[in-house]
C-alpha cells in the first residue's frame, strides 16, 4: 500500500554493521550531520547539550535497522507477539544503555574525544530521565521489556506517555518539597511519532440496543466525547542482538471532531476547552499513595492506554492478514497489575459489538490471551471503582461486567450449590454498602494465569488473598519471581566490576549471567578478594561525591555503607532503621563503642505527596542526620545521610557502592523487593527480614552470607491478634532515652512536638510491628559489623553475593513468562532486511 516502490537501501551510513556504521569515525559522521541539520548549530560552540542530542540522535540511527527489521519480520510472519500492559515504564536514561547494547562505548568516547569538548561521562550526565513510575512496578516492566528483546522474543510494552512523570523531589529545611517533572523540557531524542497510526477512545455516553442484518439484537456504545491516542516509540534494543523491540506509550491529544468546523466564535472557545480537557487525560502520573483510590481520571487513563493498545493490536492482526478469531495466537497479553485490568472488558466490547463474534468465542479469545501479575496483598491498595462512576464513564463496560460476573457466579454456584457467602466473597462486584467494581477480582477472573512475584508472595496470594479462587481453579496460579536486568544495573552502571568480570568470565557475560557461579572459586583467593575491594572502594568515592555535592556531607569511603534506597512507606520501615541510628549514636554517647565499626548510613526515597507519616519519616532522617552529623563525639564511627531525589539514574550510582542493603520489611507486606536484587548482583549482603524476595536471596547466597532477623509471616499473624507495643519498649537498653531524646526534641533543634507523632505512631500502635522486631534487628546489626571488621571474610560473603545472584536476572525470569505463562518462542531477528 506505500506509494514508494520497494528496494530502496537502507541510509548508507547507519546501522547495519555490514555497512560499518558501528565504528568512531561512523559515530563521529552522524553527529556531525545530527548539530548541523537536526540541531541547527555548528559542532564549534556546541553545548554539552547539544553534544548529548547529536549523540543520542547518532545512536537512535543505529537502532533503526534493527528496529525496523524486526517489524519487518513480525509483519511478515505469524509469531505470537507479548504484549506488556504496563500503567509505567521507569526506563531511565537511555543513551548509556543503548551505547552498551550496541556494544560502542569505546567508539562514542572516541567520537566526543574528536569533537574536542566534554567526555563520554559529562555528556551522559545531562540526560534527563523520563519519571514515568513510581518504584518497583514500573522499573519491573522497563527490565522485562529489555529482557525480552534480550531473549529475541517478540514483544512491545504498551502504556502511558504522561508529560509529567513522577516529581523531582527537593529536601529544604530537611522536608520533602515536590518539584513538576519537566523531562520534555530540553527534547527527547528517544521516541518516534507516529501521528498517522493514532486511534480514537470513546467516554461516558450511553448504550442501545438494535438489530443487526441478521436480526439479532445487539448493543451498541454511543460515547459522550471521544480522545486520540498517538503512539510515541521508544525502541528497545537486546543486549549485542538485532532484536529491537520497542514500548509505545499513547499521548491524547483531541480528537478533531466534525461538528468543530461548523462552530461559531464562542463555541470555538468551548472547542479549545475540550482540547485541553483530552490532552489532560496523558498530562501526569498518579503517586501511589496507597489509599488515594477513587479518581476518575485515574480510571480515565487506564482505559485510554487500554482501548488505543488492544485496538493497535487488532489492527496488526489484520495486516499480517489474520482473522480476529486467531487474536489469541498472535497476541498474549500481561497485565502489570490491575492498572490495565480493564482490558478484559475492552476485549469483550471490541470482539462482540465492533467484531460481532458470539460471546461464548469472545470470552474464549479473552481468556486465552490475558494473564494478570498481582504485585501487593495490601487491602488498601487493592483498586476498586464505584459502579455509579465506572457506569457513567465505560457503560458498556459495566454491562460486560456485569454479564461476567453474572457467568462466572452461575458456575459458582455449580460447584458449590447453597453456599452464598462464596459467592459474595467472590463476586467481581463487592456490594456491602457502596457498589463496586473490583478490578483483581475481574483479571482473575478473565485471566489464564495469576501469578505472584516471589514465591512467599505467590503463596500468600493463594492462602490470603485469594483463597477462594484458588480453590475454583487451582491450577491458573503460580508463581514468576521477579529479576533485574544484568546490563543496566551491572554492566552499565559498575564499570570497575564489569570490566573485572570481563577478564574473568569472558566479554559477554551479560548475556550468559549463569556464568557469576564461576566466581565462587575465587572468593578465597587474596588476589582476587583485594581486587574485588578495589572495585567497591572506587564505587563508594563516586557515590561519596555525589553526597558531597548534594548535601556537603562528607563521608568516608572506607566506612561501610550501609544503603536502604526505595518509596518511603510505613511497612518498609525506614523509620525502623533511623531509630537503630539513633541508639548507636547513644552507645557512642556512653562510650559503649564496643564492636563498633565506622558506618555511613545511606538513605534514599520519595513519600508520596499526601502521605504525610511517610514525609515526617523523612523530616526524621534528615534531623538525625543533622545532629549526629555534627557531633565530633562521633570520632568517625557514624555519618547519616539523605540522598535526594533517588531515581533510576542515582540508582546506577548507588547499588554498586553498597556494603550492606537494608530489606527490612514487615514480613508478608513486601510483595518482592527488586532493589535487593540489585544489591546483591552488586556484592552487597542483605540485612533483612524473611520477606517478598529476601527469601530466595537468602536460599541462593547462603544463610551465612546474609543477615537475617526479624518474626516471619506467621509470628507477625500470631502477634497481631494481641500486640501492645510499649511493652517492648524495656527490652530494648538504651530504647527509652532514645524515645525520650527524640520526643524532647534533641533531633528537631528543639522543637518537642515535631517528631511525637512518629514516636506515638511507634509506642501506640506500631502497625508495623517495629518494636518486636528491634531487639533481633540490633544483634544482626552487630553481626554486620563483626563481620566487617574481618576484611577477607567479607569481601568473601560480598564475592558469594554476586558469584550467587544470577537467579534474578529478569532473563530467567522472561524465560519462565514465555515458557510456562505466555507459550512463546525466541524469534532471531536476521540483518539486511529490505526496508519497506
Ligand atoms: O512492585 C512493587 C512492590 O511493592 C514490590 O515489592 C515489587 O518488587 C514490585 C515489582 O513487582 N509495587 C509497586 O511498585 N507499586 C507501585 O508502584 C504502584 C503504582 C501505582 C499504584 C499502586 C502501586 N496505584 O494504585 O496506582
């Protein structure tokens, strides 16, 4: 159907490696050409700016060959396609990874060292990461993509293009100040449009019934307003493979409608309205607050990626000229979450009232092809609509819905006749006082696997969560432990371990991450310990800058770091870390530095906006961090400090220079845990709790190279039911002055009213269980720090660590999605493709 006949080449100098467009002097070429065309401005004079864009435009170039042979490919064959529904995409920052991928590091600091102006390192520095998540969640499906074109299986992550991503935090006067996220500001060289391929998304409105050609009756979806979705392509290109995927993310723009050419002057006004009323629907992501349920626009979102990626993907069923009836083998569908749950009912509409297919082939097309990720068993979290505002958003969707529910609890009631409260325990619709959808009620049901994302997790979804379902279909459940791609969070972002890791286990490792096992030979050899050492020592002095630079806190990078970097939330319990600070601040108060060894405690996090515990816990650190700071009394044994703004990026530098990762979690509340992971790749041994992933890592680097503390799941059951914090407090020395300290104002210049909450929060309630898991927190403490004071012996349990930590690669991780989950095949991708 183009108009320009095939056979014309590919550009000469781009991309494919045949035609050599891999080498410095290529690179140095298409950055020339990108300042001079693209960026109209002469490579004299140019900015690290500027520099930054002729790169990441050079590189984007070479990209496109694979990118669009791997189209190509799809096209042109009948593969099943992974389709990653995903609310956020946390990517990071782009240009680093896709030089690593290419495998032309070398090359592009050669390029820049022509140019003659900053290096590889300040040109990569200035990359603004797009925010588009929130933690654990959105990274997970920015690893999966990678992994997956990795691997060479088909695939494109579908969400989101919000303007606003996740705010840039700011710590003034020791609070959180939040910050709009302009990631678009200075351009962003890592997407394509494609305006010709957008689709139109109804809302509101009502439903009618009418009679087709056949005389069957059939309902139809009359929408209030509609929006446009157009795509926006990051490509994602695999690790030194011609594999490139890609996310599309949708941006709503309005969609021009007939009626707009026949307004007059003051409906145009009104027209200009609703433009911004669309647009609105991609201008920012929600923080996850947890309990901040309930908004509409949250719902309008989801639908709007929903409805644009399941149209898309009918759409490309018809151009590999495959019948909808087939959906179900060209396409499998991963719901990252409820988020993109409604995609059941999507499916259903699109099928039935657009396709005309029977209900009976529909509901088999769906549930063939949807499979759902549960990532929380908090019943806060847990997303629920009311009908009345579901119902005058998606009316045809709350019909379906209901239609399912009205099938599935009919079968109910075939498996267990009389038994009503099974069926109001099940119902997709919760109806105790306010009506309403619950949307992991729906994925379950509609969903051909259920998984969980650790295997404590997974089985907590089983027993806790969702019993009952369970029982109906024991076998759609199961478990994927989560992973972390090796490349970023190793390769990339620990250039002194990857390039020791290079001599030892052969180049491409990244690919073959099984291969860190044969590090464990080494793990008492002296040679090998000491450059070990090495690695981390550098590590830590490039994380002791950037501390130095934020906050002028100077740190000692010979102390141990001892790191918890992650969302700020009660059931992490941060808080539970800052008050053992504060009780080694009182031992070195009294002279009891018995055992003690210098420490730099290192935190870093967001609170969501209205979480206000979460930002006093924050206010918290920051105090403790200024008083013990300060003191000279110290003598060196303890430094405090916040990093702000953690993303993606401060991550690179923070995971390879940790000694110790903190995984401190209230047992049964972490669902997985991703960070850790992170860690360990990265020689950090885990101080932790018998929780979400802490589990396995524990099971994989050996009980001895771990420090474990803390009541499991079941103790945590047992203590709720009769829990009174206070009286913990004695079994704790020193435990009540520091209460006392900290409530008097010691940590708040003063101040005695500032951090009492947080102390009756603890006292009172202690939710979290805080108290009772203090004491057993404070010996495995001192364990780390015994073991520390053993040089060899740690740098031993540090080798183990990564030598063990393969398992949660997300490579293995994919491969158990596309093998037991999704049912699909690598496809290599060859070179040379004639681009059409
Ligand atoms: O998902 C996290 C889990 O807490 C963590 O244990 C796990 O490792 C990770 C990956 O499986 N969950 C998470 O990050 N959740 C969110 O970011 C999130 C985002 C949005 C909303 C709720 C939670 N929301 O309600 O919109």
């Amino acid at each position: 159907s183009s108009p320009v006949p095939h056979g014309i080449p590919v550009p000469a100098s781009y991309g494919d490696p045949q035609r050599n467009g891999l080498t410095a002097n290529d690179l140095f070429d298409g950055m020339a050409e990108h300042l001079f065309y693209t960026l109209g401005t002469r490579a004299e004079g140019a900015s690290v700016h500027d520099l930054y864009m002729a790169l990441s435009h050079a590189v984007r170039d070479r990209l496109m060959t694979r990118h669009l042979a791997t189209k190509d490919q799809l096209r042109a064959g009948s593969a099943k396609v992974v389709a990653y529904f995903s609310a956020e995409f946390l990517i990071g920052p782009q240009l680093g990874n896709n030089l690593l991928m290419l495998g032309m590091q070398a090359e592009a600091a050669e390029a820049l060292r022509r140019f003659g102006g900053p290096g590889l390192d300040q040109v990569l520095d200035v990359e603004e990461e797009p925010g588009l998540g929130n933690g654990g969640l959105g990274r997970l499906a920015a690893c999966y993509l990678e992994s997956l074109a990795s691997l060479e299986f088909p695939a494109s992550g579908y969400g989101i293009r919000y303007e606003f991503g996740i705010f840039d935090q700011a710590i003034r006067d020791g609070w959180q100040v939040e910050i709009t996220d302009k990631w678009l500001k200075g351009g962003w060289p890592w997407e394509l449009v494609y305006p010709a391929q957008s689709v139109s998304v109804g809302f509101g409105g009502h439903v009618e019934s009418y009679g087709d050609e056949q005389g069957a009756e059939r309902r139809r979806w009359l929408p209030a307003h509609r929006a446009l979705g157009v795509p926006h392509d990051v490509p994602v290109l695999g690790y030194r493979v011609n594999s490139c995927d890609r996310i599309r993310l949708w941006r709503a723009v309005a969609a021009e409608s007939f009626d707009v050419h026949a307004f007059n002057e003051g409906d145009f006004q009104r027209a200009v309205q609703e433009k911004v009323a669309s647009e609105t629907l991609s201008k920012v992501l929600y923080p996850n607050d947890g309990t901040d349920q309930g908004k509409r626009l949250r719902l309008e979102q989801q639908h709007f990626f929903v409805s644009c990626s399941l149209q898309d993907m009918l759409r490309t069923l018809a151009l590999r000229g495959a019948p909808v009836q087939s959906f179900a083998e060209h396409w499998t569908v991963q719901l990252n979450d409820t988020h993109p749950s409604i995609a059941v009912a999507e499916l259903m509409r699109l099928l039935v009232d657009e396709h005309r297919l029977g209900w009976d082939e529909a509901w088999t097309i769906t549930t063939a092809s949807i499979a759902y990720t549960n990532h929380t068993l908090l019943p806060e979290a847990l997303e629920r609509w009311e009908v009345g505002l579901f119902g005058s958003l998606l009316p045809r969707h709350l019909e379906i819905i209901y239609e399912i529910n009205a099938r599935f609890l009919q079968q109910v009631r075939l498996h267990a006749p009389g038994d009503l409260d099974l069926l109001r325990r099940v119902s997709i619709i919760h109806e105790d006082g306010t009506k309403a959808v619950r949307m992991a009620h729906l994925a379950t049901v509609a969903a051909h696997h259920v998984n969980g994302v650790a295997a404590l997790h997974s089985q907590l979804v089983k027993t806790d969560l969702f019993p009952d379902f369970a029982a109906l279909w024991p076998g759609k459940f199961t478990n994927v432990t989560n992973g972390v791609t090796p490349r970023r969070w190793l390769a990339l972002a620990n250039p002194p371990l990857a390039r020791l890791l290079g001599e030892t286990l052969g180049d491409d490792w990244p690919a073959h991450i099984e291969r860190l096992r044969q590090l464990e030979p080494l793990a008492t050899d002296s040679g090998f310990q000491q450059r070990w050492a090495a690695c981390k020592l550098a590590c830590k002095r490039r994380l002791a800058g950037v501390i130095a630079e934020q906050s002028q806190v100077l740190v000692d990078p010979t102390s141990l770091f001892d790191i918890q970097v992650k969302r700020i939330h009660e059931y992490k319990r941060q808080h539970l870390n800052a008050l053992q600070v504060v009780l080694q601040y009182l031992r070195i108060k009294h002279g009891e530095t018995e055992g003690m060894v210098p420490r730099t405690v290192i935190f870093g996090g967001k609170a969501a906006p209205g979480y206000w515990m979460a930002k006093l816990i924050i206010r918290f650190i920051s105090g403790i961090a200024e008083t013990i700071n300060a003191d000279p009394d110290n003598r060196g044994l303890l430094r405090v400090a916040f990093l702000a703004d953690y993303n993606v990026k401060l991550g690179e530098r923070v995971y390879p220079a940790a000694d110790l990762s903190e995984q401190i979690s209230t047992a049964g509340l972490e669902a997985s845990g991703t960070g850790n992971m992170k860690f360990a790749l990265n020689g950090a041994l885990t101080i932790g709790t018998l929780d979400g992933a802490n589990v396995e890592i524990r099971q994989q680097v050996g009980t001895d190279n771990f420090f474990l503390f803390g009541h499991t799941t079941e103790q945590i059951a047992e203590l709720r039911s009769d829990y009174r914090p206070w009286e913990w407090v004695e079994k704790v020395p020193l435990l009540r002055e520091a209460l006392d300290l900290i409530e008097r104002g010691h940590f708040s210049n003063g101040d005695g009213e500032l951090f009492r909450p947080l102390v009756q929060n603890i006292v009172g309630r202690d939710s979290y269980f805080l108290l009772a898991d203090l004491p057993d927190y404070l010996v495995s403490q001192n364990d780390a720090s015994r073991l520390w004071a053993d040089p060899s012996a740690w740098q031993r349990a540090s080798i183990l660590n990564t030598a063990r930590s393969g398992y949660f690669s997300s490579d293995r991780a994919i491969r158990e999605y596309a093998e037991r989950v999704w049912g699909v095949e690598p496809l290599p991708v060859a070179m040379g493709c004639e681009v059409s």
